[in-house]
C-alpha cells in the first residue's frame, strides 16, 4: 500500500512514522525544498496546484490523503477522480469555510453561538444590532491559530473594521463565555465505523495550543462523541477529524472542525492504544481501526519558536520529544513534547517541569 499525501510537514511526517510498521509507504507533494516530512518518503516538489506533480502523485498513489483543508478544488477534483481520496473533498470544502462549517452544525442541532454572514460594511452594522456586543468577527476561509479575527467589544470598534480584515467575506460570532476549550478526536473508517479518542482539554496562548491533556471523566464526553459522530457521518467522511468546543455552564458550544489529524491528539502517540496518526492511515487504506484507549495519564506541550536543548528535556522523567527538524521562527510549532505519568498528580508535577524548560517565542511583539 502507498499513501500520497498533499503536504509535507509534520502531520506528513507523524502519519508515515505511524504507517511505516504496517508496510505503508508514502509520497508528499510539497512546494517547499526540504520540508520536515522528507526524510520518511518519496517527495514531489512543486505547487499544490502543478497538474504534473498531482498527476505523478496518482501514479505512486493507492490512496491520497491530506495535511491540511486548504486545497484548491481543482486539485482535489484531479486527486479524487483517479483515486480514493480521503477526506471527501465535501468535508474539506465545508470546514474551510466557516459559514458552512457552522450551518452544518445548525442542520444537526449541534449547539452554537448566535452568527451572522457578513459581505459588507452595513451588513456587519445590522448583524451587531442583531447578535450583540462583545462578538467575534472572522474571515470565513483561511483563518487558523487566530489569524483573521477580530474581537468586537465598544461600538467603536465597528467603524472600518470589514475593510480592515480585507473586505473578504466574513462571519459574526456572538462572543462565548467559556470556561475552558476542549476537543475531540474522532476517526470513521472506509466502512463507517467510528471510534473516539478522551476529550482533550486545550489550553492556548496568544491563540497558540499549549498544551492538550486528555480528561477520561470530562462531564461532556457522550456529547462531544455524539455531535463528532454526527458531523462525520453528514459528510460520509473517513480519516480522522477534530472537533473543537467551547465548554460553558450550559455544555458543549461546537467552534470548529478539522478535516484531518490535530495538534491537539499528539499525545495520542503514546498515550492512547492506538494513534490519531495510525487511525488515519488506517482509515485511508481500508483497514480495520485500532482501539483509541488512553494508556495512563499525559499531555501535549507545543515547542514553538526555539527549542531547548535536547539534553534538558530528554532529562525529564516521563518525557517523549518530538522535533521535527523545522528552522525556528517566532509563533512557529516546530516540535512537540508528550508527557507521561502514573498519576494525574504526577502528571501536574511533570507539565511543570516541561514548562519550565520551554523557551517558547510567542512571537508577541
Ligand atoms: P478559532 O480560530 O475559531 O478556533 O478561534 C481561535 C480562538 O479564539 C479560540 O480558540 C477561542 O479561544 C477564541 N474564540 C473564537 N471564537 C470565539 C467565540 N465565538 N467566543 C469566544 N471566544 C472565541
């Protein structure tokens, strides 16, 4: 079996590590020269969009997958009208773009903030009026880590601002007075069976996960299975999807999905029976998922902008290190840590321990 995947970073590189056991070899396609998944399958360099590259990608290719929802409809229709492609490109089209993503969840009854779409300067005015202040303006496609929002609180800060974030289309969001954010990772196979790894509860920093730490006994978790379940059974998807909420006195309130393996499963890795990344690469080929059952208490700690040294990590009890071989730049995830232990004490103890090593560069000015 040989898996092509459009992208080639560290998503890339975690699925071929997880496939690599199983006999599964992998092509990326990449515009990027030396990009982080390279050393663990064939790359093909060029745009996205290079119909050569896509059509040497179908060539090596039993299946194709994908690192990230951003690909352009013509390439997606090239892939998937040689090859099965996962996920349906009817899932990668609805999350990235947020009007739909969030009308799906209305059309199951999966709860959500008050929103507006918003095409101009005087619809955005009626949509205040409408959902309130504070609320969240977002630009519907291409907004990730925070990018492309913008928190409306004072009447003020309405003048101007749909020419400020572009004069693109956007989407209002009432502001949701959480207090934490969770998500979840959940996998459906070629023959529709599902499976569901513990709600990860996700703490962020300038808009950047932080850390991720899988609660078994999270009050929310038959709801978040069920409206996961939901959503992928809509799209008939296959691979593994993440699921992100907001949790508030009143429950869950769905913010977005993934179309694909999630920084907020790495821990997966070693924590859980079997990994996102394998579980999509199962998925992907056909075959039977594996049992998504934590082994014992962990985290997931982003490296993001510098990377401490090795030695003082490696140092720490119950720490796994993933580099990924990425040149550091501020606000840049260029590695990750998972944190084991015994207990959930433990566990506590430990976190602090990474923290204290991270040399983070948030890349705040
Ligand atoms: P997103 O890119 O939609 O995941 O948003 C990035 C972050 O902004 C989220 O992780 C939240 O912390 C915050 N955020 C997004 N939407 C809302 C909302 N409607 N209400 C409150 N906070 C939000």
């Amino acid at each position: 079996m040989h898996i092509g995947i459009v992208g080639a970073g560290q998503l890339g590189q975690m699925m071929a590590q997880a496939g690599a056991p199983l006999n599964i070899e992998f092509t990326f396609l990449d515009p990027a020269k030396a990009p982080c998944a390279a050393p663990y399958g064939r790359l093909l360099t060029a745009d996205w969009d290079d119909a050569d590259a896509l059509h040497a990608l179908i060539e090596r290719a039993d299946a194709i997958t994908f690192e990230f929802e951003n690909v352009s409809p013509r390439a997606l229709e090239q892939l998937s009208s040689h090859r099965p492609a996962f996920p349906p490109s009817n899932a990668l089209e609805t999350s990235r773009d947020r009007l739909l993503e969030k009308s799906l969840f209305a059309s199951l009854d999966i709860p959500l903030p008050p929103i507006a779409r918003i095409d101009s300067q005087n619809d955005l005015e009626e949509a205040v009026a409408r959902v309130g202040l504070p609320a969240v303006l977002k630009t519907r496609t291409l907004g990730y880590d925070g990018k492309g929002q913008k928190v409306l609180r004072h009447e003020q800060d309405i003048a101007g601002t749909f020419e400020e974030l572009g004069g693109v289309p956007l989407i209002l969001e009432g502001f949701v007075d959480f207090d934490h954010e969770v998500s979840v990772i959940a996998v459906r196979g070629r023959d529709g069976e599902t499976r569901f790894w513990d709600i990860s509860e996700n703490e962020h920093r300038s808009g950047i996960l932080h850390c991720a730490i899988p609660r078994q006994q999270h009050p929310c978790r038959q709801d978040a299975f069920r409206y996961a379940g939901q959503v992928m059974d809509a799209l008939d998807y296959v691979g593994v999807m993440a699921f992100e909420f907001f949790v508030t006195a009143n429950g869950l309130i769905a913010n977005e999905i993934a179309p694909r393996v999630h920084n907020s499963g790495h821990w997966s890795i070693e924590g859980a029976q079997t990994s996102q990344f394998e579980n999509h690469v199962r998925a992907v080929a056909g075959l039977p998922l594996g049992t998504t059952d934590l082994l014992t208490p962990c985290a997931m700690l982003n490296i993001i902008g510098a990377m401490p040294p090795a030695e003082t990590l490696l140092a720490l009890p119950g720490v796994r290190l993933h580099d990924y071989n990425k040149a550091p730049r501020p606000g840049r995830k260029i590695g990750h840590v998972t944190v084991l232990a015994d207990s959930d004490e433990e566990l506590q103890q430990r976190i602090t321990q990474v923290e204290n090593a991270l040399i983070n560069d948030l890349g705040i000015s």
